[in-house]
C-alpha cells in the first residue's frame, strides 16, 4: 500500500460554541482543509467523522458542505475519536477506494465534570466506592507513579505551567496566559493532586484534514503543502488485572507507540516534536515513559530540567496541549495533526521547532483505546 | 393488607453478594485456564478468552493501599473531601473505593499502607423506591 499525505489541514480556534452545533463547526473546518488542498466536496471520496457525543456526525455534516452520497461514518472512540477518524480515512486512500478522503472530528462538549455517572437503576455510586470522574481518575494514575518513583505535587504541577506558557505562542489555543508554578499549585483543589489548572479546558472546537494518495498529491503538484503520514497504530487495553477497576492509559498507549516506531522504522530519538494526551497534568508524565522518550522514572527529572520545554531536547504540546489549548473531545486527534504539520511545513510562527523533521501524535481514552501518528516533513 | 417485609439492604454493586450466613462480601472470579482475576461475569475471561473457566471465589477482606486521590469537586450532592482509593487486595482482586478512617491530606496517606475491606450502610442513600444499600469501604488495619 502506498503512501498517504495530509494536504489540507485546519483547526478553528478552540472556544465555547455558544449555541453552534458541532456539525457547524465541523463544516468550517472542513471547508478550510478543503481549501487549503484546493480541492472541493466533489473531489472528496470518503469522509470520516468523528464526534464523542453527537451521534450521526458524517451525516449531519454532509449536509453543511455537500450531500454527495459518497460513503461517509460517524466515529466515536472516546477520546480517540479524531485520530480514529482520520485514520480511517487514510485507510480509505490506502485500500484504493479513493485518491482523497476526508476527515473531520468535531464537539459540542457538556459542561462540567465528566465521568461518573450514576446507576441506571439504585443510587449513584459517585463518593461512595471513589470517584469516576475524570480528575480523579487521572490522579490516581499520576499517584500510581507518585507510589513507584517519587514523582511529586510539583512536578505535577509543572507540565501545567509549560503547556500555559507554550499557548500563549499558539493563537489558536483558547488561553494564552502564563500561570506561574504558585498558581498551578494554589489553584481550587480538584481532586488531589489535580488542580483546576492542571485539568484540560472544556471546550468546543472542530478540526478537518484531507488527505491523498501520492499519486494524486504529484498529479495536482501539491507536495509543496504535504506532509507524509509515516505511522499509524492503534492500541485497545490488553487485559491487566487492575484494568478496568483502575482505568490503564500506559499499556495501550506503550503498544500503539511500539507498533508506530515499528512500522515508521524510527525510535524516539528520531522525533523532534511531540503532541500528546494531556487530559490532565497527571499524564503527561506517564506519557514520557509510555512513549520512551524517556526511561521509567524519568519523567519527574525531566519537566525539573525543562527537556520538554520549547527549546528543550524534545518538546511537549507546543499547542498549549489539553491543558491550555483546550479539549474538545473529537477535534483533539486531528487538531493534534494540526499542530504537527505547522511545524513540519515550517509555519509554526514563534513556536516553531528549528528543521523539525518527525512529529509525533498521540491520544488516549478511557476504555481504553490509544492512537499514535508520526508525520514527516516532505524534504 | 401490606405485608412488612425485612429485607437485607441491596448492593451498591453486583458483585457484592450476600452468602449463606447473611454476610455480605465481594464475590471475583478467577480463571481456570489463566488464572486472570476479575470482579465482572462476562462470556469469556477477557485475559484468555476461554469460556466457562471463570469460577467464584469469595475476595479476602485485607489489601494494600495502592493509588488514591483525594476528591474536593465532585457532581452536586457528594459530599467533599474523600479518599477515593484503589486497593489490592490479598488473592489478586483490586477494588476501587473509599478510604475512611484516614485525614483527607496526602501526608496522612502512605502507599502500600495495609486495608481492611468492611461493609455498612451506602451512605444513607436510597434508590426511587426507598430501598436501602450495602457497599464496602477501606480502613486502615
């Protein structure tokens, strides 16, 4: 199978919607990516795309930007759901069912605390056997390696003050305002040791890719804005005994890594900037490690030595990530491409990683299902 | 006429059960085949995927204290802060829970501390139909 190309990619602006449906935010995307690949609906053989929580999402968007009968799915993959999306419409391009596909992955989030809900039937079990809800969740993961390595509140703590600093560079973030290590840290108490800074920002959003064969991206003579997809892996939780008594983001996410290096033919020392699923500050540290961009235990020394920091040896969620940038469950896989193909393609602005060649995405939800991309620079 | 019937509070979750004695426990299964561990009772043991190996055992009541978080925010109506714990518990089961018995501040909370799993009442909270509930809870041993 041949390789598959990203020539038209945007995300909006991450904001709250105010009464915009998803399907609405989806579309603009969608019509920019379509845009930027100069090409229109009626060049479009499939479409992917993806929503957590608005059901028939492919349709309802067809019929904002064009009811062209080609196939088209609605994707949910808890917070996979983007890079789902987008991967199968890359498998779409790769199986030959079409020179060009697209995929987009919008939301329209609830407000609040998610997670937690009560029983169908009896009385809600939130309080009374732990916690489902999202921060919580996330920090007992965090406190598991607080447990084994001696990862503290401040380290923690840390990845938030990053991912602020890193958007107030990116314009498309919902926040560009620095939050200094005393306000992470002496912000609302959420659920120990998340605060209410260290936890993703509910918002709506919505970003779109097109992708094409290479064959068709040197008939249109578009290399000039394309960027190779050089890997796509996708994990779902092998059985652990913890899991799902205690949710497990490591495992599957180490093995859709593991099958990405494998089938790019890289290792991480290979990437120069990675995008990846910090939900909540607890996991990005984890993430490290699952990744191997570091070795087990590591992940504490190296947000202390700022080594994924903009400028460091290999930076972490330029975007502002999860964090800062925000969190629209199903925008967030290909808003992660986003990120990556501006600083491949050299249009990263004041966030820009100097000759980034590699960059790697990665998301993952609870249930658990993983998604790893690397993307390349077409030299 | 309405007949008064005693009956036993309800459990918070299926696989808390009650046995021949009338006391409550959490009932896991273990597999035959791959001795993978579970609370659940699904088709096949989703370590090996064999059918029919999974057999019921009665979880032991003493753990380790293995991750937590200590909840200020939760959904309207849950009372603030509690320990919301994930233990081992001795013969390879993990429950998830509350830890009680124990101040809600981190330097209260030591990892690997030994638990006892004990059962009472769920809070007070009762369903639509007034019926009460039985849960488990964690206590320092």
């Amino acid at each position: 199978m041949g390789d598959v190309y990203i020539v038209g990619i945007d995300m909006l602006k991450f904001s709250k919607s105010a009464g915009v449906p998803p399907e609405v935010l989806g579309a603009e995307a969608a019509i920019n990516a379509m845009d930027e690949a100069g090409v229109t609906i009626k060049d479009i053989g499939t479409l992917y795309a993806g929503s957590a929580f608005t059901g028939g999402i492919a349709q309802r968007l067809q019929k904002q930007i064009g009811q062209t009968g080609i196939p088209s799915a609605s994707v949910s993959n808890a917070c996979a759901t983007g890079a789902t999306a987008f991967r199968e419409a890359m498998f779409s391009v790769k199986a030959g069912m079409t020179n060009i596909a697209l995929a987009v992955g919008c939301e329209v989030m609830p407000r609040g605390l998610l997670g937690g809900a009560g029983e169908p039937e009896g009385i809600t079990t939130e309080g009374l056997t732990g916690s489902a809800t999202m921060p919580a969740v996330f920090a007992e993961a965090g406190q598991e390696h607080a447990a084994k390595y001696g990862t503290t509140f401040a380290q923690f703590a840390k990845v938030s003050v990053k991912n602020h600093h890193h958007s107030t560079l990116n314009p498309k973030a919902i926040y560009q305002v620095e939050t200094p290590l005393e306000q992470v840290m002496g912000a609302e108490m959420i659920a120990y040791p998340n605060t209410k800074l260290m936890c993703s920002v509910n918002v709506d959003g919505a970003a779109a890719a097109v992708v094409m064969s290479e064959e068709e991206v040197r008939r249109r003579g578009l290399m000039d804005r394309a960027v190779k997809v050089r890997a796509s892996a996708l994990a779902s939780d092998a059985f652990q005994t913890r899991n799902p008594t205690m949710h497990d983001v490591n495992l599957a996410t180490q093995m859709a890594a593991n099958w990405a290096y494998e089938q790019g033919g890289l290792g991480p020392n290979d990437i120069d900037l990675i995008e990846l699923h910090d939900c909540f500050a607890t996991a990005e540290l984890l993430h490290y490690e699952n990744l191997g961009i570091c070795g087990p235990g590591e992940a504490g020394r190296m947000i202390d030595d700022g080594e994924t920091a903009i400028g460091g040896r290999i930076p972490v969620n330029l975007s502002g990530g999860l964090l800062s940038k925000g969190h629209p469950i199903a925008a967030t896989g290909i808003a992660n491409l986003y990120e990556l193909s501006c600083h491949l393609r050299g249009k990263a602005g004041a966030r820009q990683v100097p000759n980034a060649r590699f960059g790697l995405a990665h998301v993952v939800g609870l249930g658990t299902v993983s998604a790893v991309h690397i993307l390349e620079k077409v030299s | 006429m309405t007949e008064t019937v005693t009956e036993p509070p309800r459990p918070a979750l299926p696989f808390i059960r009650y046995g021949d004695d009338g006391k409550p426990h959490v009932e896991a299964r273990r597999c035959s085949n791959c001795q993978a561990v579970v609370t659940s009772n699904p088709y096949a043991c989703p370590s090996c995927g064999k059918r029919n190996t999974l057999v019921p055992f009665v979880a032991s009541n003493k753990g380790v204290l293995h991750s937590y978080s200590i909840v200020f925010r939760s959904f309207p109506g849950v009372q603030t802060p509690f320990i919301s714990a994930i233990v081992d518990v001795e013969g390879g089961v993990t429950l998830k829970g509350v830890l009680r018995g124990v101040e809600a501040r981190p330097e209260a909370i030591k990892f690997g501390m030994p638990v006892k799993v004990v059962f009472d009442d769920a809070l007070g909270r009762k369903d639509r139909q007034g019926h009460s509930y039985i849960s488990y809870f964690f206590e320092p041993a």
